[in-house]
C-alpha cells in the first residue's frame, strides 16, 4: 500500500500516468480524471521538496522494501546517484541499486516536480529498468571489439603480404612468391566465412 502524506496526492491524471514512460514536463495533479499511484507498475517515490520521502507505491516497496524503512529519510539515501528534488540537473538520471533479492540492477529515473513554488510542492521519481538494455549495450560494446580486432589481424597479414609483394617482387623466386602469398590466401578465405 502507498503510504502518502494527506497534503499530498495520492493520484495523477490520466495523462500523467500515460507520460511516466517518458520524462514529463509538468504533471495535471488537479485533473478531474485520477488514476491511483498504485496502478502504475513502475516503481514510483514521492518525496517533499527537501527531499524526505513522503511514500512508494507497491512497485517501488517491491524493489526497496517496506516504506517503514524509507518514509522520512532523504531520497539520497535510496537512490543515491539522484538529485535532491530542488537541485538543478537533469530530470533523468542513471545509476545501479540493489533490489531486495540482492540483483544488481540498471536505472533510469525521471524526477518530476509539482507545484515546486508552493508549500503542496513535491517532487515524483520514477523508476526504470533498464537492465536489459544496458546488458545489450555490454554485449554490442564487445561485439564490436571483437570484430575490429579480428579485421584488424586478418588485415595485418594482407598488409605485410602486400608489402613483401611490392618491396621485393622483382626478387623473390616461384617458391618464395607462393609463400608469402598462401598465408594472405588463407586470411581471405577466413574473412569471407
């Protein structure tokens, strides 16, 4: 259960809701139409704008725990690669957390501020998972080592092939001819496989 301050919402609007999956410039908190933080299945952390953590909606208790243990510390103390809700950055932000079954994850999350100027102020973190993708990322980052320093040896020994060919052409006997050349034979027909 979200445990939230009674100055605080415990709902967005519709739109609002929709927008979590992508970084939000202003939330309609006074919408007609209200859809409960609970709903949402992306971990979500409301905090004053001191930064003291007002409430979590399931998501967020499933990935942190209880909001006993939470409700009343700094948002730093929970997502410690995140700004404080008034301090200036960016409103996305990427770190790592351990969740509550000790997996390391990636994330993302959004910081959204309501009614900053105001004493109902308070700021919406939302986050994200972005484990798989930065595990994608990993494999891509590897993949493409991988290849360059394949090309990079096979080109090597067609290079100084080529280079044996040009220097000493005129010199080099049949038998020597066709030694420097099966090495660069065989490089093509590995890099065409």
């Amino acid at each position: 259960q979200c445990d939230m301050n009674r100055d605080e919402p415990e709902s967005l609007s519709t739109e609002a809701a929709a927008s979590l999956d992508r970084p939000m410039v202003a939330v309609a908190a006074r919408s007609t139409q209200r859809v409960p933080l609970e709903v949402i299945r992306a971990p979500i952390v409301t905090t004053s704008m001191s930064g003291s953590i007002t409430g979590l909606n399931t998501a967020a208790v499933g990935l942190l725990g209880s909001p006993a243990l939470w409700v009343g510390r700094g948002i730093q103390e929970a997502l410690s690669f995140v700004p404080e809700p008034g301090a200036p950055g960016s409103a996305n932000t990427q770190g790592t957390l351990v969740d509550l079954t000790g997996r390391v994850l990636d994330v993302d999350v959004s910081r959204t501020l309501i009614d900053p100027g105001t004493e109902q102020g308070f700021a919406v973190y939302v986050v994200h998972d972005i484990t798989a993708h930065a595990e994608v990322g990993r494999l891509r980052e590897q993949l493409l080592y991988s290849v360059a320093h394949e090309l990079r040896g096979s080109l090597m020994v067609l290079d100084n092939a080529l280079e044996i060919l040009e220097a000493e052409f005129l010199t080099l006997s049949p038998g020597e001819f066709t030694q420097i050349l099966k090495p660069a034979r065989r490089t093509a027909r590995r890099m065409r496989t």
